[in-house]
C-alpha cells in the first residue's frame, strides 16, 4: 500500500486497528479465565501486559508512516483557524507579503524575460555569434563587425559551421499604396532564417538564386509592413516595393513577431544582390556573421578551424587581415545598461522584501512568546518540541504561500505597466511574461520568506524552561526573546538606511544632472533625420543641390528662426567618431586619437545656441575649392593643442584628404547627454562645413544628415508644415525620428529619473515598513513590561522618567540599526556609482541627511509606545501581576 | 510507558517474521508462540508487538487478511510475502553467523589467542 492510500484509508485501518487490538485482549481474557483468574483480574492483566491501548495505537499509527502528512493538514488547519482569529494581524501580514513578493517576482520576471531566456529560435544553444578579433586595441575595444569577404573565406572553409550575414540597411520604402516611409531593412544571406530555424509565414524564403548579383531582385516583407501597407492580402506577394531607390518583387511575408536581434525589420533583400563596393572591402566591418554549429560539431572544433582561416587570411591579405583572427560565441541578446539597472532594482525589492519578512516574524515572536504558556502546557500533556516548532513553521508557511498568491496576482497585473514604462522601451519586452519558471521562482521566495520569518518564533517556542513560563504564566519576557526583537529593528533600520542612501543618491544625482548645462540651449529646436529622395542621390552635386533646396524651403515656413542640417545631434543615440591627429605623420591604428566628428552647414550654431569662444564658425564662404576648414570644441582644443592658440592650426582627418585648418573654437556640448558625457571615453569635438564633404561620401553623409530647426513657436506644431515643405517633387522624401532637444535632454536623464522613483518608491515602503516594526516591537515589549514598569512608578519613577527610559532604549536600538546599515550603505552607493552615470560614491551630505530622516522618523513611531507606557497606573499594573 | 524490550535490537522483527512463516497466524498467537517456544526466556512485550507488526506490514514484508478463527471470530491473520521470505532467510542465515561468531570467541581456551 502507497503512504497516500494508507493515508485516504485513514478511517478504515484505525477501524481495523480498534478490532486487532479488542480481538488481542479478548483472546488473552478468555486464556487467562481458563488458566483460574477471575475475569476482573483477568482483564487488569492482559491490559496491563498490552500496555496503554492509546499509545500502541499510537505507534502503530506512526508506523503507517503518513503521520507527518495528517500532522500537517492538522497545522495548516490550526493556522488557518488561528488566522482567521486575528484578522489585522493576517491582512497587515498579507498585504506586506504581497507586495514583497509580488514586487520581487515582476522584477524577476523581467529578468527572466530579458536577461536569462535565450532567443526564441530553434535550438538556441546551438547559435553562435562570429566576430573579429584583433591582437591590439582601439577606444572600442578588439571585437569588430566581419567584413564580407572575410565573412566569405570563413563561411567556405569551416565546416563546424553553417553560417549567415546580414546587415542593417535602413531607407525610404514605397508601395503602389500610400506614400513613402522610412524603415529599417536587413540585407541577409539567403540561409539566414534556415541557420534560425524560423519558417517563413507567408510565400517563400530566399533561395541560393536569389543570393547573387544578377538575380531578380527580390524581398521578403514584415508581417506588419504587410498588415500595414497591403492590408494583410495575398495579392501583397508578387507585387513591387521601392526600397532605397530599387524596386523588388515581394515573394514572402515573415512570421508575425519574428524579430532579428531585438528588432522588427521590415524589408529583407538578399546580401549578394548589393553591388556596392562596401561587400567588396577588406577595410568595412559591421556585417553581422550568426551561425549554428552542425550536428555532431562542437564549439571548440569551431574555434579552432575558425583560427585557422584567420591565420591564412592574415598571409594572405596582411594589409588588412593582420593580427585578426574569429572567433565564435554563444549568440546572446545584447541588453546594454539594463542588465545592471536590473539587478540593482531586484537587490532594492529583495531589501524590501528582506523588511518585511523582518517585521513579520516580529509579530510572529510576540504572539509566540505571548502563546508560550499554551505551548508549555502542550508539551508538558506530550506533546513533542519538534511537533510544536513544526506547528509554528506550518503557520508561517501558510501565511508565506498564501502572501506569495496574491504577490504572483499582483505581478501579473503589474507586469505590463512595468515595461511600459522602462525609460526609452525595454529590450526583448515582448519576451516578459509569467510562465512556470517565474511561478516557481515566486513559490520559491514565498516559502524561503515564510521559512526566513517564521524560524525565530518556531525555535523560540518550545526552547523556552518549561517549568519556568508554566510558573511565570506568559507575562514576563525572557532576555533571549527580548534580544531576538532587538536585533529585527536593528536589521529593519539597517535594511531601510541602504534604501533610503541608495534613493538620496539618486535623488541628488538627478538633482546635480538637470542643473547641467547641456552646451547647447535646447528650448524651441526640432529635430529630425532626413531622407532625401533616392534620385536625388546618384549625384553628389545634386544631392548638394538637393540639401540646399530643402533648407531654403524649409526657412520659409511661418515659426522657423533658423536651420541647419548636421549629422549626429546632441543627446540622441548615435555618434560618429573618427580618427585624428595633429602632426601630418600617419600615427599607428591603435594610437590615433578619436573625436565626435560632426559635418555641419553653417547656422548649426545659432540653431543650437553653441557658444563661440574664438575665431569663427563655418561659414557659406567654406565649400569645395577653397580652404579645408574645422572648428574645435574646448576639449578638443584643451586635448589638441594644451597652452596653444588652435587658431591656424592644422588637423589631419581621414574624411578630408587634405589636412583642414582649425579656424575657431566653440563651447563644449555634452553630446553623450548630461548624465554620461563627463565619463565619455571621446568627449572631443570638431565640425566641418558638409559643402567640403568629397565627393564620393557625399551620399553616405547625405544618409546621416538630420535637420535642426529653431523655432519662434511650440516646436512640435512645426512638424506637419515641415513634412509638406521637404516631401519634395516624387513625394518620395520624408523626416523620421522626429524629435525636440528638450526630449533628447529629458531621455538622456531617463535612467537616473526611473531609477530615483523605484528607488524612492522602496525607500519609502522600507521607511513605512520599518516604522511600522519599531512600534510594533515597542508596544509589544511594553506591554510585556507593564508589571516592571508599575513597579518602577509606584516607587517613585515619575511619567517623564519611563518616556525617557524607553525612548533611549529605542534610540539605542535605533542607532545600533544606523551603524549597521551604515557600511552597507556606502557598499550601495559605490556600486551605484559604478553602474549609473553621473552617480558620485560619495554623497556625505545626503547620507547625513539619510540617517536624521530616518532617526526621526524611528523615534516618531517608538514616541507612541513609549508615551502608553509612561502613562500606566501604577495599583492597576501591579495589581495584574 | 513503552516497556524496554530485553531482545537485542531489532530481534524482533526476526522472530515475528519466523513465527509468520510457519503459517498464517493472527497478533495475538504470535505473542503466545513466542512466548511458549522460547520458554519464556524472551519476554516479548506486546505493546511494541503491534507497532512491529504494522511496521512489517508497510514494509511489505507481511501481508494481513481477515479472516474466522476456529473459535469463530474475525481476525487479522498475517501471512509472509515473497519480500518478507527473502528478508527472513537473510537474517536468519546473518544472525546464525553472528551467534557462530561470539560462540567460537567465548569458547576460546585459555592462551588460545596467540
């Protein structure tokens, strides 16, 4: 028989047992008339031979082995009953673990989400990631995009691997439907969603024929491009798109929701239908090889033979290839700084969590050690130590999971609002949600919290002198206990002190970045990137032509002061840094100096409010045919020329073939946004006039170029009249990433900002939760001192002397709490400072700060407690001893 | 009180287990045959019999029936299972090597020991 049928056949076997044990003793009844007893004596003796009937039944009960199984269903009875018993007690308890758990699992869950699930292709482990490595160093690192003809020679001569490409390509899409839009593109192998393991949704996948440069030129769609622009309707395969200029037939819509990296893309042409120079180039890296190792092929046979094409292409082409190797790795989602903000919000909820499981298990003890007279009496009628911790522990574990339920609840309401509002889109948001993991993880921490509060008064219980609380009847408390209370305020006020720095940093943090000046002034400029019409591009005199048209018809709209265009705009995503030197000798790769190189028409300036310090600014007189021209920024100046006047200097860049001529100096601008610019590794600056770009990057930089506008009006009521001004004859030319600098200056501050209000957020549930102990704890052991305190009046204490008594206790517990936490508290915010920018490690004022708010606000919530003791009557309080 | 058995640990079980494997029998003719065949030199104490018994029971080495016994009531008769065979053979043969054992220690002569 399975334990469990013994345990639901629990009726029938103690039935069974009864007639076993009757049949026993009446057998030896009878035996024992036969041998000459009377049958009283009879039945005294085989009774007392059997021994007590209630314990053999007993032990023959334990021998079922499902004793602990019906003791258990007995406790969760018993703390049921119990907690419906106290019905505050229970919903304070619950609310605290609610939130405790309910906020730790929404950060776990988007941890898991993000962080730990692996892409969602086929066998994700099986996906590498292919990169370049060089044997030296630059500003960036040694890991570098493929180029493709490196990409070419690896792909033919490892045959571990099954390898594809693919690239960003992003440009103007147009449809026989609507009008033109801008979107991102992927050029791909045509293996690519093979390597994934992704079938295609709709038409079909690229084919090897379609992979080369005489091929019909073909796309594939997004599933929401097609839902977009064709209505979901089949009639969209077969029919043209215009991308970048060149028309495809559309033959497949993707899988809808399917995502390269973290993104959707919306247009995929073939890679080898590109013809442009740049998959020809040793020299242009930033192809993206993935691979999925074959059967049978492991990573290390992978590696190897990937380093030896590295070995022979560096003989081969040493000019470009050499110190290069490959090398592969797990393909990963790349998350940035939200790894770290991650983990830093997990660690703050875990302190609140921490807190609350802190006060909860003071609560616990108050009633265990007010309870302790029902347990001796317990124990003193048979009952076991161990049955009796196990009780206790049952009662927590019930208020644990029950808590743990409603926190899960919680984190699946409060999931999507999280995400939402994660500064400037959370990556790989699609992947958060509450499946069995996230489920175990919150069943984990419930029961972990549940052991963690109900561990103290489970062991206090029973450990206590029984004769010793029989005899004292539950009113004075033992040291031990007292100690134990003790010690959960000191670790609630040290927890709180970690939240509470960790939320002052922040706070002055933000404090200290917003009163930054970003070095430029960013009220009333719009932004937005621009993508000329394709036509226009094939020619750098009418691209040219093109800029100059689009600016002078964009400076007669009503509203607009001043225009400029400019390739990479202050605090919004994207750089463009390059290599420079000051002296005409080439220096080696390695030791080039980098600077943000911005290509600007000349009112750049006066539409971003840029201070001039020297010289001048690039003017119309600066175009092709005259003098290579640069204006330096003071850091570039400070860097370049240190005690120098730049002025008339000369500056070799790889843009301009010939060296260009410093001609002015202009005020520093925080281009990386407030909070990151002061730790930018390349904080130097340089414009040069885009009239001087040559020739053949025109249209590259032509792809790059946004216009920047300052306006007399509301910026964003700019937008739709620019819109209609730059569409352009063909209707083919658009603006995207359309935006104010106010907003950039406001995102750039983002993380901090989001971060201060969780933060705050925790700090100040940690601050209420841990008030909330410390008057809980005082009250209890006050009340538990009444007969003490009594005492103590009747012999001549006055009220103001028990106040002042309890209050310094408090406040010694208090400050033991503020040591404690103190250290923690500078680990907290030197980890902050190495993870957030702009954070500074120390912070003493605010922690100052920090420790007084949290000293008042603990003696505020002991001043009550304190109070009701002083004012106890004397008679009545020794009168109850 | 449970009373201090005076079998050497976990005898017991051995000695049921032999009794059971004569025939099915119920609890309380064990406690007789044990009593009766080793003449009363082991005083079995019938409180820890039963919990023995069901503890035997759960380990599947006995298994139990209702049935009449000639006296006409009902009782439960145990019976040896295949397991509860194997088990007694085992321990019969180890404790047979054990009394073997401390018999030719303590019939040792004296100076035997070189």
């Amino acid at each position: 028989m399975n334990w469990w049928k013994r345990l639901f056949l629990k009726r029938k076997l103690d039935y069974q047992l009864e007639r076993e044990l009757t049949f026993h003793l009446e057998q030896h009844v009878a035996d024992l008339i036969t041998q000459g007893h009377t049958p009283a004596e009879a039945r005294g003796l085989a009774r007392l031979e059997l021994g007590g009937p209630q314990q053999v039944k007993e032990q023959c009960r334990d021998a079922r082995g499902t004793r602990w199984l019906e003791d258990f269903v007995q406790d969760v009875r018993y703390a049921l009953r119990t907690l419906r018993k106290r019905p505050g007690f229970t919903a304070m308890a619950l609310a605290t673990l609610a939130l405790g758990t309910g906020a730790t699992t929404v950060m776990f869950t988007v941890i898991h989400g993000v962080l730990l699930k692996p892409f969602a292709y086929r066998e994700p482990a099986r996906l590498l990631r292919l990169q370049e490595q060089t044997n030296w160093n630059t500003a960036l690192g040694n890991l570098w995009g493929f180029t493709y003809p490196n990409y070419l020679d690896c792909k033919s001569a490892v045959p571990a691997l099954d390898m594809a490409v693919w690239t960003i390509k992003r440009g103007t899409a147009t449809t026989a439907s609507g009008l033109a839009e801008y979107v991102d593109g992927v050029e791909a192998s045509n293996n690519l969603l093979a390597v994934l393991g992704v079938n295609i949704g709709q038409g079909r996948a690229f084919l090897v024929e379609d992979d080369g440069p005489a091929a019909t030129p073909v796309a594939l769609i997004s599933h929401r491009l097609w839902q977009r622009r064709f209505g979901a309707s089949p009639t969209a395969l077969g029919s043209e798109i215009v991308f970048d200029g060149k028309s495809y037939r559309v033959i497949g819509v993707l899988p809808a929701g399917f995502r390269l990296a973290d993104s959707e893309f919306d247009v995929w042409t073939p890679i080898g239908q590109d013809t442009s120079p740049r998959l020809k180039s040793r020299e242009i890296h930033g192809f993206r090889v993935w691979a999925r190792l074959r059967p049978d092929a492991t990573l290390a046979q992978a590696s190897s033979e990937l380093s030896i094409v590295g070995r022979r292409l560096e003989q081969q082409y040493p000019k470009s290839n050499k110190g290069r190797t490959f090398i592969a790795s797990q393909l990963r989602p790349i998350v940035g700084d939200t790894q770290s903000t991650l983990w830093l919000l997990l660690s703050a909820v875990g302190l609140v969590l921490l807190i609350a499981c802190a006060n909860i298990a003071s609560l616990l003890l108050a009633r265990a050690v007010s309870n302790e007279r029902e347990f001796s009496v317990r124990v003193a009628l048979g009952a076991g130590r161990g049955r009796l911790a196990r009780q206790c522990l049952t009662e927590s574990a019930v208020l644990a999971v029950a808590g743990g339920a409603l926190g899960i609840l919680l984190a699946a309401l409060g999931i999507r609002p999280f995400t939402t509002f994660w500064p400037g889109g959370l990556p790989r948001a699609q992947e958060v949600g509450i499946d069995w993991r996230v489920l175990v993880f919150a069943l984990g921490i419930s029961i972990a919290s549940g052991i963690l509060f109900g561990l103290a008064p489970a062991l206090r219980a029973p450990a206590s002198d029984l004769e010793q609380s029989l005899r004292a009847g539950g009113r004075t408390v033992a040291g031990s206990a007292r100690r134990l209370h003790r010690s959960f305020v000191v670790a609630e006020i040290a927890i709180a002190m970690v939240l509470l720095t960790a939320a002052g940093v922040m706070g002055r943090t933000m404090l200290r970045l917003s009163s930054l000046d970003p070095g430029v002034d960013i009220h009333n400029v719009l932004t937005a990137r621009t993508a000329l019409s394709p036509a226009t591009l094939q020619n750098p005199d009418r691209t040219r032509a093109a800029w100059q048209d689009l600016l002078d018809r964009a400076r007669r709209i009503p509203g607009v002061r001043a225009i400029a265009a400019i390739d990479t705009v202050p605090m919004r995503e994207g750089s463009n840094e390059i290599n420079y030197s000051s002296s005409a000798a080439t220096p080696r790769e390695e030791q080039k100096t980098l600077v943000l190189a911005n290509s600007a028409t000349p009112d750049y300036l006066k539409v971003a409010g840029i201070p001039l310090r020297h010289g001048r600014f690039i003017t119309e007189s600066d175009r092709r045919g005259t003098q290579s021209v640069a204006v330096i920024d003071e850091v570039m100046a400070q860097q370049a020329f240190p005690g120098e006047d730049p002025i008339g200097k000369q500056i070799w860049i790889g843009i301009v073939p010939d060296p260009v001529t410093v001609v002015g100096v202009v005020g520093h601008v925080r281009q990386w946004g407030l909070a990151s610019d002061d730790q930018a590794t390349v904080r130097a600056q340089l414009y040069y006039p885009f009239a001087q770009v040559p020739d053949a990057l025109v249209r590259r930089w032509s792809e790059l170029m946004s216009i920047i506008v300052r306006t007399n009006v509301d910026p964003r009521t700019l937008i739709e009249p620019l819109r209609q001004a730059m569409r352009g004859g063909a209707g083919d030319q658009v603006l995207y990433e359309i935006g104010t600098l106010e907003e950039f200056a406001t995102a750039s501050l983002a993380r901090q900002r989001f971060l201060l209000l969780l933060f705050g957020v925790f700090a100040a549930l940690a601050l209420l939760l841990a008030c909330v102990g410390i008057y809980g704890v005082l009250a209890y052991l006050t009340n538990q001192r009444t007969p003490e305190i009594g005492l103590r009046m009747a012999l001549g204490a006055t009220a103001t002397t028990v106040l002042g008594m309890i209050m310094r206790e408090s406040l010694a517990m208090i400050l033991t709490g503020v040591a404690a936490g103190s250290l923690a508290a500078f680990v907290a915010s030197r980890t902050l400072a190495h993870l957030v920018d702009g954070v500074r490690a120390s912070e003493p004022a605010t922690l100052v700060l920090m420790i007084l708010l949290l000293i008042l606000a603990a003696m505020l919530a002991s001043f009550l407690p304190a109070r009701r003791a002083s004012r106890i009557d004397p008679m009545k309080a020794l009168r109850q001893e | 009180m449970p009373t201090k058995s005076d079998l050497p640990q976990g005898t017991l079980d051995l000695l049921i287990l032999k009794v059971v494997a004569l025939g099915p029998v119920h609890g309380y003719a064990i406690a007789q045959r044990l009593q009766q065949v080793s003449k009363h030199v082991v005083q079995v104490p019938q409180g820890s019999l039963y919990p023995a018994l069901h503890r035997l029971e759960n380990r599947g080495l006995l298994t139990a029936d209702w049935k009449e016994t000639e006296s006409g009531r009902d009782a439960k008769f145990y019976r040896l299972t295949r397991k509860g065979k194997a088990q007694l053979e085992a321990e019969a043969a180890s404790w047979q090597r054990l009394v073997n054992a401390i018999g030719l220690i303590l019939t040792m002569s004296e100076g035997g020991a070189e």
